[in-house]
C-alpha cells in the first residue's frame, strides 16, 4: 500500500511541477565504510543538499543484491525510494540504510532515478549523483592488511633537548630541567596514521628522577614504548641519619602525601628554610619527609631533631599512631615485650600469634590508650583486659594440667618400682592363708578320728569284759571242739566283729572324707595361686 502512495505522490509531483529550464543544482552524496568485514552489518548514509531551497524529491538508491541485504531504512516507504516534499523548503535531507554483508568481494551502492524540485521556482534542478564501493573482506583478509607500524615520527618535552638525539629506533630519553619546574610538555608523533600514541601531554615533575612511557600501537596490535626520564634539579640536598639509615630531606611539597588532621606548612631544619612538612596541632605532631631512593617516607620531628618513622593504624573512622610501650606490670606478668616492629613502629606486648597490646595516640582526639591490634586483619580495638583475664585462666588451667600429668606419671613410676615386690608379698600372704585352713581341718579330723578310736576301744574292751551265755558253750560242746582250742583262739562275738566292720567301713568313709577334703583344699590352694 505504501509503494502505491509513494508512486502517487511521484507522478502528482511531476504533474504538477511545470517543466523548466535548470536554474538551480542538487547533490545527491553516498558515505559508508571503504572496508567491511564479512559477515557485519554496514550502514550507508544519503545526503540530499542544495544551495537553494528545495520543494520536493523522489530518488531511488541502487545497490548490489549478491553482495548486501537491506536490513533497516529511514525511507518514507522504508525501502529505497526517497520520496517527500517540504511545505517550507529544505537545503538538506538525509537517509540511511543499513545493509546486512554476505560475501566478500566490491558492492557499489548508487543513486539510480532521482529528481529534486526547486522550492521558490518549481523548477527542476540539476542533480549531481554520487555513489560508494564498499570492501567485503574476511576477518583474515582484514588483519593482513593492517599496518604494523608502531614507530614515533617525532618525539619532544617543552624546548629541552633530548640526550641521545631523537630517532625513532632509540627507546630511551634523558631530559634536564631547572629545580623550579614543576610541569612540563610532552609532544609525540605517530608514524602511521592509523597507528595510536598515550602517555602525552601535560606531565607533574618531582624531585629527581621522573619517569614517564609513551607508548605507540600499530593498527595491527604490536606496541613501541618510548621512555623518557625528566630529571628535576634539587635544591642543595640535606643528608638526614635515623637509626643508623642515610635519607635525602625533601624540599618539594608536592612530594608529601595528605594525612588527616594535618595541614602543610614551612619549618625552618638545621638552617634549612622553607622545609615543607605537615603539623596536627591537637596531638602537637610535626612530620617531614625523608627519601630513600624513589620511595618518600614521613618521620616525627621532635625538639628540632629527626627521631623516628611515622606510622598511622586506620581502622574505619579510627586512626591511631602507635608509641614505644614501656615495661608494665599489667602485661609483663603475662605477655612478653617485644622489639621495635616495622609494621606498627613501636614496641608492643605479644599476646599470641594473632595479638598484640599496643600503646598508640589516637589522631583525632589526642588521647593515648592501650590497643588490641589484630596481626592477621590490620584492625584494633580499645584494650578492655579481656584478654589478659583469658589468659591468667588459661595459665590456671594449664598448670593444674601439668601438675595432674606430673602426679600421675609418679605414681606410675611408683607402681612400676615397688609393683613387683609388692606382688611376692601378697603371693605369700595369699599363699599362707590357703594353706592355714588346710592344716586346721587336717588337726580336727585327726583329733576326731583320735576320739572314734577310743570310743571303739572302749566298746571293744566292754564286750571282751562280758559273760560267755551258756547258749554258746552248749554250741561248742556241740560242735566238739577242742578245749585247748578254744583256750588257745576263744571264740569271737558276733557282735563285736560286727561292730569292728562297721568301724571300718566308718573309717574308710572318713577316710575317703578326709581325701576328698585334702583334694579340694589342693584344687582351692591352686586356683588361689593362679590368680
């Protein structure tokens, strides 16, 4: 639908402007990137201008189809026709149109038809058309073509000279400058216009050494680095000794850093004038820098002399300047007192591996106090005695270990020397007690067996002491038996001889008793010593 509207509005643009001589010319210019790599979008930019007013165009843009895809336009009817008018007359329109890339090789992009109508006449004006070659390249074929040239074409610091003379294969520069310049000028030039240079331009100067790099990219990646060093001039260096170490008091300054509560002012050092150095007048603290090679460090000037390293502990808003602890017996009782540190610059008691108790000045209020310092976080905290208190009862602790472990391996030891003999005597003693009982027993059952055998004798006796009955002689008469015999073997009762074998059974049974009784006292003397 807008492709019949444009083509309306044209061909109502044609009849209704009259058909003139050309009194006035248009240009019609084509811009866009000479190379493109593969692959990428390129936009291309149409500029329709005149020195005169124009009323109304209609211009087709022509382009190379193999070689790019109409991805975006800022066209009316968002392709390649341009067409519009101005109800109050332009000098200058643009569009563009972005292409999309999809081979390697040269696309032309043109204007093709194109007529451009003058405002205040009507007229048709003369129209000069443009076009643009555009260089697909692949990725590979760009970086071939890029320049590796990364060379200086010229090189300079203010008016000074350089030493060595400037060449652009000589990397390294030397310049002098007066005590008073504190800035200078750096200027370079590139070789390679599509080549990049950094580090000039307006440069601080200290005193001393300055070092400065100016380094130049080629379009193809590689780097030159060019060094200059600026030496500042001193003033008459003033050799300071701390601690056996040589510094150079710096005169310069721009050369001290800015620390908090302290603001810049001029001492007067061993008829030095003008010595810059910083003044904290709530802690009455006057510091001023000394150098060691390039590296520029704060000390405290007391009395007029040089006496040691400042140093500030910043823990948040807090900051602190430890002092030299001194013997105390708050903490000597138990913490040690170590020597000077260098990250805290002060003596202080160690507390264990990952504590110290410091004696520090607090910055911004002026009053000194004993710190907590944390060695593994670089933080601190007001020393409450917490830790001390955590320690006298570990101390108690400890101690009532050791001495347990101390008592305990005596007795052991006492165990292990008297152990031995201790167990003969009680193996004796044990030994004894078996064997009294054994004994005991053995004397009652001999006693009671004494007693059995009078017992038996005496029945024994009061049979032999009794009567014949008349019943037996008639038996013995009876059986004929020999007078003298029976003088001779008299006849034995039945009674008695049946008494006399229950007396010897009794006996093997007391017998049997008394072995059975000796057997077990063995076994139980046995198993006693056994164990």
């Amino acid at each position: 639908m807008k492709k019949y509207i444009i083509s309306f509005i044209a061909v109502f643009l044609m009849f209704i402007t009259p058909s003139t001589v050309f009194a006035s010319s248009a240009n019609i210019g084509v811009s866009a990137s000479n190379t493109v790599m593969l692959g990428n979008t390129v936009k291309v930019t149409v500029n329709l201008t005149s020195k005169n007013s124009m009323g109304s165009w209609q211009v087709d843009l022509s382009y190379d189809k193999s070689y790019l895809q109409l991805t975006n336009s800022t066209a009316e009817g968002g392709g390649t026709y341009m067409v519009n008018s101005s109800s109050t007359g332009t000098k200058s329109k643009s569009y563009t149109f972005t292409f999309k890339t999809l081979k390697n090789g040269n696309a032309k992009v043109s204007i093709g038809s194109a007529m451009i109508y003058d405002y205040d006449t009507m007229a048709s004006m003369s129209i000069t058309k443009g076009s643009k070659s555009i260089s697909i390249k692949t990725k590979a074929e760009i970086e071939a073509s890029y320049s590796d040239n990364a060379y200086l074409s010229s090189l300079s610091v203010g008016d000074y000279a350089l030493d060595p003379a400037f060449d652009k294969n000589v990397f390294e520069y030397t310049v002098e400058v007066e005590p008073d310049k504190e800035a200078v000028t750096i200027s370079a030039t590139k070789a390679d216009s599509n080549a990049s240079i950094s580090g000039t331009g307006d440069v601080t100067l200290f005193e001393g050494s300055n070092k400065f790099e100016i380094v130049v990219t080629a379009q193809k990646g590689n780097t030159n680095k060019y060094v200059l060093n600026i030496i500042r001039k001193e003033l008459e260096p003033v050799s300071v000794s701390v601690d056996g170490k040589d510094y150079m008091l710096v005169r310069n300054a721009k050369a001290l850093d800015e620390y908090v509560g302290f603001s810049l002012s001029t001492i007067t050092y061993k008829g030095y004038e003008d010595v810059p150095a910083l003044v904290n007048e709530t802690i009455n603290y006057t510091i001023v820098g000394l150098k060691e090679n390039d590296t520029v460090k704060m000390f405290l000037l007391e009395n007029g002399e040089v006496t040691r390293e400042y140093i500030e502990l910043k823990n948040g808003n807090s900051i602190i300047t430890p002092l030299n602890m001194k013997d105390s017996d708050l903490f000597s009782k138990y913490y040690s007192l170590d020597d000077l540190s260098a990250s805290i610059g002060a003596k202080s008691y160690k507390v264990n591996d990952d504590y110290k108790i410091i004696y520090a000045l607090d910055i911004t209020t002026g009053e000194s106090n004993y710190y907590l310092y944390n060695l593994n976080t670089n933080t601190f905290m007001v020393y409450d005695g917490s830790i001390e208190v955590l320690s006298k009862e570990k101390n108690k602790i400890y101690k009532y270990i050791i001495y347990g472990f101390m008592a305990f391996s005596g007795l052991l030891l006492l165990i292990c020397l008297f152990g031995k003999s201790g167990n003969k005597k009680n193996k004796k003693a044990k030994k004894k007690k078996i064997e009294e009982p054994v004994e005991d027993e053995e004397d009652e059952y001999v006693e009671d067996l004494s007693s059995n055998e009078e017992e038996v004798v005496e029945e024994t006796e009061e049979v032999e002491e009794e009567p014949i009955p008349e019943k037996e002689e008639i038996e013995t008469k009876e059986l004929d038996i020999d007078e003298d015999t029976i003088d001779a073997e008299p006849m034995v009762d039945k009674k008695a001889l049946k008494k006399q074998k229950a007396e010897e059974k009794r006996r093997a049974k007391e017998e049997a008793k008394l072995a059975k009784k000796e057997s077990k006292a063995k076994k139980k003397k046995k198993d006693k010593f056994d164990w």
